[in-house]
C-alpha cells in the first residue's frame, strides 16, 4: 500500500490550490442523508407489509398462518440475496466511475422496484404468478440497496473534516431511522383512515383490498427529491485522487479479494450483531407484538375467527398501538446513532464497538424479563416499551460508527467495493435469515422469546471475535491511502 501527498482543502466549496468546486457542507449532509432516508423508507415499507398483509395476499393457499408467514419473510429475505450482488455490480461501478452517478443508479432501480411492488396484482388475481413477481421486485429492492449504503457514506466520509469521521459518517445512518418513521407513520396514517378489523391480529378489508399500496406508490414522489439533490453533488476529493494518479481498477472486486481479504471477513463480521438485532427489533418484534395473547385469543375464538388458536404467545397489542410505541423506540434509535459519532471519534471505533457490542449480548439474555408475557395491560406495556427502547438504543450505538469503519478498512480505489460488499455479506448472515429464524424459535419456545434472545447473543459473539481480531483505523490516512 501506497499513500498518496493530500492537497490542502477549505470546507467552504473550494479547493485551496485550484478552486475546483466542492461539495458544501449542507450539500454532503442533505445528499447522504436524505438518499439512504429514501431507500430505507422503501426497504421499510416491505418489511411492514410482510407482517401485516403480504401473508393473507400473496400467499393464502397456506392453511396455517405460521407457514404463510414465514413464506412472506423468505421473500423479505430475498432482498439479502441480492445485496451482495448489487453490492458487486454498484461497487465495481463506484470505484471505477465515481461515486455519484452510481449512487443515482441505485437509488433509481430501488425506487422503481418499490413503484412497482404497488402495482402487483395479487394471487387471488393471478395465482402463483404473484408472488413469483414479488420475488423479482424484491430481489430489485435489494440490488439497489446493496450500492446505495457504501456510496452514501463515502459521500460523507470522504468529505468529512479532520478528525470528525465519525460523526459525518453518521449523517447517512439516521436515513435508517427515519426511513422506518416514514414507512410506518405512512402505514398508521392509513390505519387510522380506514375502517378496523375487530381482529388486532387481521388487517381491515379496506387496506387489503387496496390501502396497503399507497405506501408502495408514494416512494415515486421520495425518489424525485432524492435524485435531484444527488445531481447537484461533486465528486470527491479522494476519488478524484485515485483517478489523477492512475490508480482506479480494472476489475475492483479481484483487486480487493487479493489485497484486502482479511478486512472482507472482519468488516463481515463486525456488522452481523448490527444486522441481527436491527431486524429483530423492526420486524420480529411487530409480529411478536401484534400477535393475540392467550386470552385474546380465545375471546376472539368465541367470536368465529377460526384462525385464532394457530397465534398465541404474543403481546396482543393492536397494530397501531405497537407501531407508535415502536416508533418512540426508533427516535431513541437515532439519537443515539448521532451520539455514537462524537464518542468514536474520541475513543476510537473499536473500543466503542466492543463495548457495545458486550451489551447486545448480555440484552439477549433480558428477553424473557421485558417479553415474558402477563395478563395485565400495564406491566406488559412497560415491559415491551422498556425493551424497545433499550434495544434501538443499543442499536443507533452500534450502527452508527459502521458509516467510518467499514470504509476505513478499505484503500480509496476498491474503497466503495469492499465496504459495500462487507456490509451486504453480514446482510445475508445477520438479517436474511433473522426474522425467519426468531419466528422459527419463537414457536419451539412455546411463545415465550428466550430463544430468539439467545439467537441474538450468539450473533454478538460471533461481532466480538471480529472486533477483537481488529485494529482501530480513526487515524488513518483516508484520503490519500490508495493500494498499489
């Protein structure tokens, strides 16, 4: 490895040497922030309607909710699949032609695929075909996804001033946060207009018949503003680097897989307990929440809805209900994503992140104490609120320095391929198969979560193991650290 001399910069739109533009501080934020807000509000939005109505409308020849369920999350996990891949196609676009347009391209085939989700017909409409179809836009879902991530935090980071990595690199982060608000709030605003099930646990007809879609359809107007902020950015100083000095890649992948496997499997693992416990808190937790408790579930026996019985051992709240609380949880999410910046950038990734990482395994112990289940309405409400917030708080805390480590393991020309590809590998590991197997463990528990918390803690130590085989990178030379 090679480090390259750095120019002197300004922060106030210019370079000091040349005057050649900049990207402003405003401009860097917005652009990164408000793009990974878009795709995770899209990615969100799949999430929720694959716990509330994918079920009953793309799958519904399943005689057992349980099966239909997680036929819906098997799909939700097609996404993972294709993120390394998208990761790959983006990545080697990112390295070799600049970070911004390949970051309109992926924003582009992630709207477009979520547009269209909004238009499918259903399998009472064309059979097996429907979900066939589903499939495929998922799977563009996450092509998209799997380039957006890296080249919106090296948006940020590779514009970032000295020695506050860290904390810009958190900027494209809170799109997670607020991705999930939007989606949701969107979802419970429908909810609230359209008439309800008198089944907590069922969908009302109207948003099945036609409610669910506007979700879907509103992502058009989001990827409009989206794309015209990201046009008006620059591209970076450090990609610019790598092509004056001759640097950029042929074929990034090889270059990264021969010189940077070690930091491949390390960033990897790093991110699986992020993964695992940012999807065990979106989308298990809306099942588990929104699923009958033995009573309710008789009472709503009494009352002829046959399916009933087949949901027991959950909260029981209604859905609109766990949605605010959840999104109380999620404000906690973002703060903390912020918070996690400053306090990287002063004590380091890796110090932070084992830390933090200790804490996610022992809350995976905690989730029979906040999720144990009770009769009574108030004990249940406080405990599941205690543990969204301890949850989403734990998260923003280890989501947030993901946005400067992942790149820093990486040289500047292979820089947008090998962190995207880390990230998406420890998608397929930590998230794909997350919500899946919490269900999965949920059921051999007899509807109490302990397993699914101890599935949690086992994804924390495999995290430890990697940030313990580690090195802190806050001081590196980012800018001018290009690979021979």
């Amino acid at each position: 490895m090679s480090a390259k001399t750095v120019s002197p910069e300004t922060h106030s739109g210019h370079t000091a040497e040349t005057g050649q533009k900049k990207n402003t501080r405003g401009r860097v934020i917005l652009a990164s922030l408000i793009g990974t807000s878009i795709e995770f509000y899209d990615f969100y939005v799949y999430a929720t309607a694959a716990v509330l109505v994918f079920p009953a409308l793309f799958f519904p020849a399943q005689d057992d909710p349980t099966i239909a369920l997680l036929s819906s999350f098997a799909i939700f996990g097609v996404a993972f699949v294709a993120r390394p891949v998208g990761a790959l196609l983006f990545g080697h676009f990112g390295d070799k032609h600049g970070r911004k347009v390949t970051l309109v391209a992926s924003l582009l085939t992630m709207g477009i695929s979520t547009f269209i989700i909004g238009l499918l017909p259903t399998f009472d409409q064309i059979g097996y075909l429907a979900p066939g179809l589903l499939v495929l836009m998922r799977f563009g879902q996450g092509l998209g996804l799997g380039g957006e991530w890296s080249g919106a935090v090296l948006v940020a980071t590779e514009n970032a001033p000295k020695g506050r990595r860290a904390l810009w690199g958190t900027f494209p982060q809170v799109g997670a946060p607020i991705g999930f608000i939007l989606a949701n709030g969107v979802f419970l605003i429908i909810n609230w207009m359209l008439p309800h099930s008198d089944n907590p646990a069922l969908a009302s007809e109207a948003f099945l018949a036609w409610g669910w879609r506007i979700p879907f359809l509103i992502s058009a107007v989001l990827v409009i503003i989206g794309l015209w902020v990201r046009l008006s950015l620059v591209e970076s100083d450090s990609f610019t680097r790598v092509v004056e000095s001759g640097q950029v890649r042929k074929l990034p992948l090889a270059s990264v897989f021969r010189s940077n496997w070690r930091n491949l499997i390390i960033g990897t693992f790093i991110m699986v307990a992020t993964y695992s416990l940012f999807y065990l808190m979106t989308t298990f937790t809306l099942t588990f929440g929104t699923t009958p408790t033995a009573p309710q579930a008789e009472a709503l026996g009494a009352k002829g809805f046959t399916t009933a019985d087949a949901w027991v051992g959950g909260l029981g709240f209604g859905r609109n209900d766990f949605i605010i609380m959840m999104i109380v949880g999620v404000i906690f999410f973002g703060i903390f994503t912020l918070i996690s910046g400053p306090m990287a950038d002063f004590l380091g990734r890796r110090t932070l992140l084992i830390w933090v990482t200790i804490l996610i395994i022992v809350f995976g112990g905690t989730f029979s104490l906040f999720l144990g289940g009770t009769a009574d309405e108030t004990p249940r409400m406080v405990g599941a609120m205690a543990f969204l917030v301890i949850g989403f708080t734990l998260m923003g805390m280890t989501f947030g320095p993901m946005g400067a480590l992942l790149p820093e393991l990486f040289p500047a020309n292979v820089r947008y391929t090998g962190s995207a590809f880390a990230y998406n590998m420890s998608s397929i590991l930590g998230a794909a198969v997350a919500p899946f197997i919490a269900v999965w463990l949920w059921k051999v528990g007899n509807g109490n979560p302990w397993l699914v918390g101890i599935y949690l803690s086992s994804m924390g130590v495999l995290t430890l193991i990697a940030l313990l085989f580690s090195r802190e990178t806050k001081d590196d030379d980012y800018a001018g650290n290009i690979t021979d």
